[in-house]
C-alpha cells in the first residue's frame, strides 16, 4: 500500500475552495457542514497590488467561521519573477494578517502568463512566495495541475511542501497522471450541494487532518 493510499484509508475530508465568483451570501455554510464538508479554502485575492484582494474573501471567512467550517487561503498568482512573487506574497500576508486560518494557506500557479518561463523559473517563483510566507509562521502549500507538477515545475525542488492537487478525474487516473504524495485533491469543479448552493462548487478531499496538525504547531494565528 503507498503512502496515498494509507492517506485515503486513514484520512478523507471532504471540503470546497470559493473565490468571488460564488456569493458568500448563497452558500449555506451551516448546510455545507451539516452535508459533511468540513473545510473551505477562499481566495484572498490574485497578483501583487492591495486592489486585487478578492471581494468576498471577508464574507466568506466570516461566513464559514460561523458556521464552524475550517478555513484556508489562497492566492492565484500572476508573477512572472521572483521580486514579483515576494511582493505577490507581502500582499497576501496584509489580506490574511489577523485572521486564524486552521487550514494551509497555498499559492496557485497556473496562469498563461508563467508558461513562458522556464521549469526553474517557475519552480524559484513558487519557493520565493512559498519560503517568505511560510517564514512568518503558516503553513503552506502549492496548487497547481498535474501537468504543471510533472513538466512544468521541479516536483523535487519543492517536495518540502505539501501539494494541493487539481486533477478532474478517479483516483486511478489520477494516480496515473501523478505519483507524487497529495495533501489535498481538487477533484472536480462540478459538485452539486442542495440546499447549500443553487450553482457547482469546486470539490476538494484532505488527506491531512491539517486543522489538528496546524493548531498542535501553533501556525496560521492559531
């Protein structure tokens, strides 16, 4: 049995992750619980300027807190530098400062504007974000595609951090698509809840107790 494998044995929690393009007001966080979901992962904002926070991350951090559904963040990156990626990460820590996330905060690389790049290019951006907020005590983690973490980035260059993987698919062609070990699996962007939400949601599975582990380290503001 591989180290996967145990995980989905021992551990499966099943969550969402929102940006603003679903309401914080539409989704029913108490359902959204109550339906089994424990966790959220809200976009705090994208790029590298304060006007670029997301419009609902507030909303929802407040949303899900009340309702006792655990939070993690995320920023959708558009740096194409490391100087960037540090700025884009200065700007993420003022949208998170404050604020107890039980959840790991991650940095989303994907845009078209990276595919240029080179594979360490873009592997030194990722470290340059994930190093400097990981340094002021969150945990952190990478999102990206199965083909970005096997041709786009150096998977070994940044196996120190857990991987939040977005792959719309079964565990078997998933497996088969990427090997490495996954913190959490974006499965499928078309999760249908009633009586949570009227719309499709983004559908994710933990294999981390990270609300434990994160408390029990004292990361995150917790």
């Amino acid at each position: 049995m591989g180290l996967n494998d145990e995980r989905r044995v021992f551990t499966q929690i099943s969550g969402i992750d929102v940006s603003r393009y679903q309401k914080a007001e539409k989704i029913d966080y108490f359902a959204l619980k109550r339906a089994g979901l424990k966790f959220a992962m809200l976009r705090a904002g994208y790029g590298m300027y304060d006007s670029q926070k997301d419009a609902e991350f507030e909303n929802h951090y407040s949303a899900a807190g009340k309702a006792g559904v655990f939070r993690g963040a995320y920023i959708y990156s558009y740096a194409t530098t490391q100087a960037e990626a540090r700025r884009e990460a200065e700007c993420f820590l003022r949208w998170i400062s404050g604020k107890k996330l039980e959840y790991p905060v991650a940095f989303d690389i994907e845009d078209k504007s990276q595919k240029k790049l080179t594979v360490d290019e873009r592997t030194d951006i990722a470290l340059s974000f994930l190093e400097k907020v990981e340094k002021e005590g969150y945990y952190t983690m990478i999102y990206a595609s199965a083909d970005w973490f096997r041709r786009k980035l150096n998977a070994e260059r940044l196996k120190h951090f857990d991987v939040w993987l977005a792959c719309y698919t079964d565990e078997k062609r998933r497996d088969e698509l990427y090997s490495g070990n996954i913190g959490i699996w974006q499965k499928q962007s078309s999760l249908v809840l009633p009586g949570v939400y009227s719309g499709k949601l983004d559908e994710d599975v933990a294999y981390k107790d990270y609300a434990k582990i994160i408390k029990k380290a004292g990361l995150n503001r917790m």
